[in-house]
C-alpha cells in the first residue's frame, strides 16, 4: 500500500485460410474484405537466406558503428522491397513481421493506399513546407483536425494537442497537468504573482512547484522521485502495461482508479501511446474498460503515425507558449493517418483485429498446454499478446531461432543484456506480437507453425 493524499491505494495494482477459421468458413473460402486486405504481391511466406544479420547488414553496421552508436540495430531493411506483413532485409530475407516497427505500421509496407497520397500536390505540398504549427498554421489545420484526429477521439475527449512521438506527448502533457492541477490549487485567481514569474525561470517554488506524477512500475504504484511529499497532480497508467511485460489489468482496477483521481483532486492519464490505433479491436484500448467518464488525459503516438494527447476542456492552458515547441506536430503525418483511417474504415480491420487475434490467442493457449515447460501466461488483446517462457535464457533462445531459423520478426522483451544494451528493458520472460492491422488468420496460421517447430524442437 502506498499512501495517495487521504485516500490508500491498493497495488491492484486476406488470402485463402489454410485451416477451418474461427468463423466456421471452409478452407480456402475468403470475405471480399478479407481479400481486400491482403497487399498485392505479398510473399506467400517467410524465406530465409543468410543468418540474420547477414554479411551485408553486418557491413552496414559496422559502417554506422563509425559514425554513431549502432549497438541495438538487429538488421538493415530493404524498404524498397518490403510489402504488406513482410519486413525484406538487405541479404534478401523475407520475414513476417509480427513487430512491425516497434508497433509503428498500421497497413505495413509500401500499401498502395498510403503510396497514392504522394499523387496528390497538395499533400506535396504538405510535406515540403513544413510549419512551425504553433505560430504558423496552414488554413487548412483546424479542418484536418476535426475531420482526422477528433473523428476518432476517445469518447468524451473533445481537445488535442499534437505533438512528434510518444515521448514528448507524454512529457507535454504532464505540463497540462500541471497547469490544471496548479490553478485549480489557485482558485479564483489566475494571475500569477511576481515571485512564481521571477522563480519559475530558475526552476524553483513557487513558480516552479515540487509536483509529482504516480506512475506504476510492474504491478506497483510508485512515485518518480524519492521523496514522498511532493502532491501528486496526477498519475499515468498503460491500459496495458506494454515495456515493462504487457502486464494487465482488470476494467474493475482502472474504474477504481479512476474514482480514486477524482476524489483524490488528481487527473488520470492513460498512455496509449502503444494500444492506441486499433491493436487491441478497438480504436482505444480503455473503451474496453467501461469506465464511468473519459479519462482527462489520452496519449498517442506511433500507429497514429504523429504523437499527441486528447484532453477535457478544463486542461488546456490559458496562456500561449505554456505548451510550446517549435513544430507542436507534423502536418504530413496527419495525411498519412487519414489515409490510414480510410483503409481501417473501408475494410474493417478493427474487426480483423479481433478475429485475427481469437486465432493467435488460441494458438499460444495450445502452445501452453502441449509445452507446458516452454510457455505459460499467454495475454492480450485483439492483436496485441504476449507469452512468457521460464527463464529469460530460454527466451532469448526461442526469438533468436524464430528470427534466424524460420523467418519470423518479432522482438521479446528483454532486459537480459543491459550491459551491452541490446535489447530495450522490458519484461525479462516475454514474447510480445505487434503485428499490423492487416495481419489476416493467414499470417497467423504460418507464425503458429513456424513457432511450433521452434518448440518441438527445443531441448
């Protein structure tokens, strides 16, 4: 238990299908929108040529080592030749890609929708003259906001603020938070006095208040800093826990604290920066959750293609430049969402999502009960699952023979080999699937098989 103001918290803390699908179609029936997802010219599978990295990303990572640190490059990409569901690299391996970008590709490579966009010049246009957006917008923004982003804002969120990547939504709207929590603390009064002006430039009281954000680390609420008496404007929850091991947690635990914010004066944040964008079946992933009201605050980023956060009117500042940097977004990634949003609307991908995710799910429960002794904890939603194996050695060993032996791309979440910084610190047991949105059945009957013979044949 870790005390929170007067209130305790408790740690609560398509092609043809190869098989009969879950939906009960005969093998080698398909849907119009199941074929309409699968990319023209994408591989029938996974080839591999060399060990991975081969000879040629090998060289280019040597070359890049000259110039700056390349220690977690695992290979270099041929882009070019990348299509759909599969990442080509540099030697000329095709690999499913169940990682896709760090969760980062919607629609995958190269798809003909998003490629289409380039055709038109204003979209041209868009890219090369780049604005500072906080000062400089084009006549179009506000338009393209409300027909983009807001059409698909969490319910009850009805302000955004744009940002460039998952990091600075977050640290952006800690700001926000900031702001409210502190003016709230004000009272009638918002003008601030010579001292809070004059200390706030040194970063001290009272203009630069010592106020804290809770944040939770595995299955515990902790605070960011040492020191426990610092008021906690806030905290900020994954609705599933994605670097520290896809953790989850019930709908019963965020309603609860959501309720335990709100009585409490503080906002609740929920990081969506890796959910969001449809993975889980939904647009958001805490529409899972029914909670009694939207959160304050919603964070997004990568498949959004640009970073940002929704927010209630109450946070949004009063003051210009409070919230400040110089591009506050990119124009150029909203084109590529729109683009983005029309393919998920038109083929129904947040339901392929869904049906493509019952399958892998069932697959990993499978893998379960026949290897015991390997897997265990299959989790998730939709899409977005992870398994977890004994140890972080065995892991370690099932990624690098899934990746080298039988094509596969994925990345598990280690944190087995900071020393070296390998690999990006997560859970220390797990495999995660980040696929993109046009991951069909298809796709996941060949990753089952690949990983079934990595675990018959795993001593």
């Amino acid at each position: 238990m870790l005390g929170f103001g007067n209130e305790a918290i408790s740690t609560l803390a398509l092609q043809y299908f190869s098989v009969v699908d879950p939906t009960g179609l005969p093998q080698n029936t398909r849907s119009i929108r199941e074929a309409s997802t699968v990319v023209a010219g994408e591989p029938e599978g996974p080839t591999v040529k060399t060990d991975i990295p081969g000879p040629k990303s090998k060289q280019l990572i040597d070359e890049l080592s000259t110039i700056q640190q390349s220690g977690a490059v695992q290979l270099f990409a041929d882009y070019e030749r990348s299509l759909g569901n599969y990442l080509v690299d540099v030697d000329g391996n095709v690999l499913l890609d169940v990682y896709t970008q760090i969760s980062s590709m919607p629609l995958g490579y190269n798809h003909p929708e998003l490629l289409q966009l380039l055709n038109n010049p204003t979209n041209v246009k868009t890219i090369v003259n780049r604005p500072a957006l906080g000062v400089f917008p084009g006549s179009d923004w506000p338009n393209k906001l409300k027909n983009v982003l807001l059409q698909v804002a969490p319910p009850g969120l009805n302000q955004v603020t744009t940002m460039m990547c998952g990091s600075c939504s977050n640290e952006n709207a800690y700001k926000n938070i900031f702001i409210w929590y502190q003016r709230n603390q004000r009272g009638v009064t918002n003008e601030f006095s010579k001292e809070e002006i004059d200390s706030c430039m040194l970063n001290q009281s009272p203009g630069s208040p010592p106020l804290s954000i809770m944040s939770f680390h595995g299955r515990r609420l902790v605070f960011p800093v040492q020191e426990r008496n610092k008021p906690v404007a806030g905290v900020v929850v994954e609705p599933i826990q994605s670097e520290g091991g896809d953790n989850e947690a019930s709908p019963y635990f965020f309603q609860e604290l959501q309720k335990i914010t709100k009585k409490n004066g503080a906002a609740l944040l929920i990081d969506e920066v890796q959910t969001g964008g449809g993975p889980t079946g939904k647009m958001w992933c805490h529409e899972h959750f029914n909670l009694d009201e939207a959160p304050d605050v919603v964070t997004f980023s990568k498949k959004m293609q640009l970073g940002g956060y929704f927010h209630k009117p109450e946070f949004k500042p009063q003051q210009p430049y409070r919230v400040f940097n110089t591009w506050m977004g990119d124009p150029a990634k909203l084109v590529l969402l729109q683009g983005v949003l029309d393919v998920v609307r038109r083929d129904s991908l947040l339901d392929l999502v869904q049906t493509t995710g019952k399958k892998l799910m069932q697959g990993l429960r499978n893998f379960e009960q026949e290897f015991p002794h390997l897997l265990h904890a299959a989790r998730g939603r939709g899409t977005f699952l992870a398994v977890s194996c004994p140890s972080t050695k065995l892991r370690d060993d099932l990624v690098a023979r899934l990746k080298k032996k039988v094509s596969v791309k994925l990345y598990h979440l280690g944190v087995a080999h900071r020393e070296r910084c390998a690999d990006r610190g997560c859970g220390e047991l797990s495999i995660r699937l980040r696929p993109a949105l046009i991951f069909t059945p298809k796709h996941a009957d060949i990753f089952l098989d690949r990983f079934q013979q990595v675990l018959k044949e795993t001593k």
